[in-house]
C-alpha cells in the first residue's frame, strides 16, 4: 500500500522502509502511524527475513520531531505514547531491524535508531538527543536507551549538554555497530540484511526475546528465560538441519521451521 511519509520497497530476503518527508525526514504523527502499518505490512511476509530503515537523501536521516506540528495537537501525550509504542515494537520485533543512517540522527531519529538492533552510520553524520536545547527531554525513549547502550555516565553528559555525538565517537561508545562510507551505508546494511538471511529465523527471532527480556531482570530469571528459548529452538527443524549439516560438513539450509 502507498503511504504519505515513507516508502517501502521488498528485495527479497529483506524489506527497506525509508522515511520520506525531506529535507529533514521530520517526525509527525502520520509518519509514526505509517512506520506502525509498515511494520505490520513486512512482519507477516514470509520473504522478508529482515527490515532496513533509513531516511530519504543524504545528508539527515532524522533530525526529531516536526516542531510545528508534532506538539501542536491537543493530545500531545497521546502522540508520544502511541510513538514509544511504535519504537518498542522495532525492539521487538521478531525480524532484525537495521537502522542504516545515512545521515545526522538527532532527537527522535536518535530514539528510532536506537530502537533498532543494528545501527550502520555514515561516517562523518553525528547522532544525539539534542532536546535538552529545547528546554525538553526526550519523549521516545532516549532517557532511557541511551544509558543501556553506553552507560550512565557518558549518557547523562550528552543528554544534558545535547550533544551531537561524531561517529567515530558513536562507534567507540558502542552506539553503533560499524561505520559506512558516504554513499554505502545502505548497501553495506543491504549485505548484512543478506548475511542474516542466512541465519535460522525462529532462532533470530527467539535470541531477539531472550535478549530483551533478560536484560531487566535478576540474573537467575535470565537464565530461565534463556532456558525456555534453547529449549523452544531445539525442538524446531531448523536444529535438526544445523547439527545434520555441521555433522556432514556442509553449508545448512534454515526454513524457518
């Protein structure tokens, strides 16, 4: 289906959403109610084993909130629920999400980017929750991803100080997995999306959870939960297929079964 603020185009095995409202790619709540259908859309296509998002051109990738309109409604509580609900449902996603950003990162399209499980930055863009020179915080999560990405200390410096963060910089805190060359951050999320299509689906899927529901617990219901995945992938064909192909020395064929 068409939508107003994004495009979604399928290369089988991954889909590429691309947030398209230049020269910004600014957040509105259409934008947000679109990248919800999106998802929606890729998550039930048994072709797509994983999501890249980006933004249009290539300068920004999100610069945050469209701030002559994002907070002008009269339900602006509303809107930054429904957004936090749109960013954990990236975190959840049962399918690897890889914000390729290809461009400046800043406020709300810090939070997307930090919501997805792989970041590739442009080298030479920056990223930052930069609302703080605003006179606000973050709505979308950034208070609360960026310490668990790069720790307390580091997190509440930029936070307060609204600092846009260099890549170099992002890459050493950990905030993103690797840099790109200008002009092959999409390409390079492209390759990895083909490399995760490789790998077992349900098993991705089941890692995703563990992970997440792990991580803000006590460690021995970590364990457990880490235990009813192992449990849930062993029984699946995919198993069989892995150790049957690691036995006869050959490449393994995942189905996602």
């Amino acid at each position: 289906m068409p939508y107003d603020t994004l495009t979604v185009t399928r290369e089988a095995p991954y889909a590429v959403v691309t947030l398209n409202r230049p020269p910004a790619n600014a957040i509105s709540e259409p934008l947000m109610k679109d990248l919800n259908d999106a998802l929606s859309s890729v998550e039930t296509d048994d072709a797509v084993r994983s999501v890249i998002l980006t933004g249009s051109g290539d300068r920004i990738f999100c610069a945050g909130a469209d701030l002559g309109s994002a907070f002008a409604g009269g339900d602006v509580e509303g809107f930054i629920r429904f957004g936090n609900a749109v960013l954990r449902r990236i975190e959840r996603f049962p399918k690897p999400v890889i914000a390729a950003i290809n461009g400046h990162a800043l406020g709300g399209g810090c939070e997307i980017a930090m919501a997805c499980h792989f970041r590739l930055l442009k080298d030479g863009a920056r990223m930052g929750q930069t609302e703080s020179n605003l006179g606000i915080i973050p709505g979308f999560g950034g208070t609360q991803r960026l310490p668990r990405l790069i720790g307390r200390t580091k997190a509440l410096e930029y936070l307060i100080l609204g600092t846009q963060i260099p890549a170099a910089e992002c890459l050493a805190l950990g905030l993103v997995n690797r840099l790109s060359k200008d002009a092959e951050t999409l390409d390079d999320a492209k390759a990895l999306a083909r490399q995760i299509a490789n790998r077992p689906p349900l098993a991705t899927r089941l890692l995703i959870e563990a992970v997440d529901d792990g991580l803000e617990v006590p460690i021995d219901t970590a364990l457990s939960i880490e235990t009813r995945a192992f449990m849930k992938t062993l029984r699946t064909e995919d198993a069989a297929e892995g150790i049957q192909a690691f036995l006869a020395k050959r490449e393994p064929r995942f189905q996602g079964r």
